[in-house]
C-alpha cells in the first residue's frame, strides 16, 4: 500500500531520529537526558540565548544544527524534525487532493523574526510554536494527571497534523518558524552569493529591509509591551531551583515537562491555577510526599530553554527556593512534646531548637540565611504544620 511505502521511504536519518526523540519524550527515568531532542532546535536555542544573554554546553546541539542548515537548505527539516516527519507523512496521503497553499503569505518566517526580536526584550514571543516544543508537548499528558491545560499541550500535535490534511505541506512551508528561520539564512546567504547582479540585489535588499524593519518594530514592541503585562502577580508559586525571575520564567518555559519527568522525587507539577491562565503548565515545586534532595540538580540540566539556569550540585546550598515558615501554635514542641522532626532532617542546619521568649517551652526558629525552602521540614513535620513560602 502507498502509505507503507511512505513510512519505508521516511526511514531514514530523520525516521531514526524520530524514534529516538519519542523514547527520550516519555517519562522512562532518563534523568538528563529527558527531552534531549529539544536541545537540537536553533529556534529554541537563539530565542533562549537572546533573553539570557548566556549559553550552556548542550546549546552546541543547536549551533551545529545551525552550521549545518546554514550549508544546506532546510537540513534540520529533512533530518531531523519529527514533527515535520509527521506533516510530510499526513501530507503525502493527501497529496494532489488538498487545497493549494501556494497563496498562503509565508507566516512562518515573520513568526521567527520576530520572536527572535523579541527576545531581545526578554519576551521570545513565539517559542511555544517551536516544533520540538510542540511535539515534546504531546508526551506531558503520559506524565501528568489529566487537566484542561494538559489536555491542550497534548492536542498542539495532533492539531498540525490535522491542519495538513486539508492544506497538505502548509506548517512546513508557510507556518513553521523553525522553517521560516531556515528559509531566511538560505535567503540570506543567496544574497550574499549574487553580489554579482547589483541592481537586483538592492532591490531585493530594500524590499526585505522594509519587511525587516516593521517586524522589528513589531517584535520589539510587542516585548517592551508584555514584559511590563506579564509581571509577577501578587499570589505567587514555588519554581524549581535555579529559575529565573518569575516574569521571565513565564515566558521562557516551553512547558515541556522535561523537568517533571525527570525529577527523581516527583516533586515537579504543572501549575494549573485556573486564576492565572498565562501561567498554565510551568513547572511547580509541591512538597507533598517528598522534598527537593540536596544534591540533584537535575531540572537545571533538562531544561532546553534556560528558564532554569544550570547549576552544580555543590551550589545547591545556595539555589532558594522559598523560605519555610512553622505554624508555632500548632508545633508539637510549644505544646510541650517532645519533637525535632525538622531540625534532624534539615540538610542545611536552618533550623534550631531554641527557647521561646516569656514562655516555658522550646520551639524551632528557621534561619532566613541558610534556608533554601527545601522541603525537607514540611514532609517530616507530624503535624504538617510547616509551609515553604516563595
């Protein structure tokens, strides 16, 4: 049947990497390696680089991918994407009985520009259109309980796929701003090459310098604009350690799980405050059956977007969390039992057994500089009368 020889003819590099990308999505214990596909896409990468102004080691994945798409149109495409695996593979099946696209003005392109401007203001506008984004979406739903917001992450795939059916090569070819990003070097760098036929080139040069100019103007607007929309609200949340300023977490997080999957206490939740819907699907720090371990940093290695920021095991001391507080008229010890469940248990000494001013009892006293909001203190508390404030 044409369908099997379809999926034969797309067993290649890119088929094999598909495979690959599916195996390392789902919630199988891969520690740092969960998600790594991610790590592949420039797109991720330059809108990450742009709002950090910093690079991890693993962002060399990216820079050779662009290296290599610089050299050859549409590399990452044709070898690598599995989402667009997917589109080529609906598309084929539909191929000469859907509607053209070629009037379909290339969106994609715009998309990244201006995402990638964007970024410059700390807002990468258009991240979560990224396909390896969209396609490690997909997988949160076997890693999570069932919920509105993870029911949409998990329909972004089969949303473009069925987008081709009807349209077949439109999010490859006009939507995609990966794709778009790869037509634009290729653009580019024929411009470059045809330095020879001056008059053609200015005219072209103009023409793009317009365009290029009101997407500028556009991206960087839009980034000033929701960077001052998009402030922290009053009510906040516990982040994973090491990430960054709240604002920029928001907007940075691809809400690809990878931090959930692979935290090894399965302290890591999607936020799903129905009051904060911009904030859907980040990942959430709940200590309700176990703490984050004193000598894991591996969120900070998993994260393709820097919204957490690489850190070393030893730094941990240092990776805050959020500050816990101690209900001290629920407290076993100002109830005159005998209790230091969190003391013990605190890995890093923030917590003393002192005694309380004009009364005759002990109580616990948590240190503001060494507490890092591990934890480690509300999970061991009998009365659970401990709470990690952010």
């Amino acid at each position: 049947m044409a369908w099997i020889k379809t999926i034969a003819g797309k067993a290649s590099m890119r088929g094999v990497f598909v495979c690959i990308a599916i195996l390392f999505a789902l919630p199988l214990g891969w520690e740092g390696l969960t998600g790594i596909s991610l790590w592949f896409s420039p797109f991720l990468m330059l809108n990450s680089v742009f709002v950090l102004k910093s690079v991890v080691w693993l962002n060399g994945l990216a820079v050779i991918s662009l290296v290599l798409l610089s050299l050859r149109k549409r590399w990452f495409c044709r070898r690598l994407c599995p989402l667009g695996w997917g589109c080529d593979l609906v598309s084929s099946l539909r191929k000469g009985r859907g509607r053209s696209i070629k009037k379909v003005p290339p969106v994609g392109k715009w998309l990244a520009l201006s995402s990638l401007l964007a970024a410059l203001a700390g807002i990468p506008l258009f991240i979560l259109l990224d396909p390896m984004s969209i396609f490690n979406g997909f997988f949160v739903i076997f890693s999570q309980e069932f919920s509105v917001p993870v029911l949409l992450t998990f329909l972004g795939l089969p949303l473009v796929l069925a987008l081709n059916i009807p349209f077949p090569g439109i999010w490859c070819a006009k939507l995609c701003p990966l794709g778009g990003l790869q037509d634009e070097i290729t653009s580019v760098k024929s411009s470059l090459r045809k330095v020879e036929h001056r008059e053609r080139t200015l005219r072209n040069m103009n023409s793009t310098g317009r365009r290029l100019f009101l997407v500028s103007g556009a991206g960087l607007a839009a980034g000033f604009l929701l960077s001052s929309f998009m402030k922290p609200r009053e009510k906040s949340y516990l982040r994973p350690p090491g990430s960054i300023a709240e604002s920029g977490f928001n907007t940075l997080c691809l809400r690809c799980g990878s931090c959930i999957k692979s935290c090894p206490t399965g302290i890591l939740k999607h936020h799903m405050d129905p009051s904060q819907v911009l904030f859907w699907m980040v990942p959430e720090v709940s200590f309700t059956e176990a703490y984050c371990l004193e000598h894991c940093n591996t969120c900070s290695r998993v994260c393709p977007s820097g919204a957490i920021t690489l850190f070393s095991k030893e730094a941990k001391a240092r990776m805050f969390i959020g500050l816990a507080e101690i209900d001290l008229h629920n407290c076993l010890l100002t109830k005159n039992k005998e209790c230091d469940r969190c003391k013990a248990a605190c890995p890093f000494d923030a917590i003393k057994i002192e005694p309380a001013e004009g009364a005759f009892h002990m109580q616990p006293v948590v240190s503001r500089d060494a507490c890092v909001g591990c934890g480690a203190c509300v999970v061991i508390c009998p009365p659970r009368v401990v709470e990690v404030l952010p």
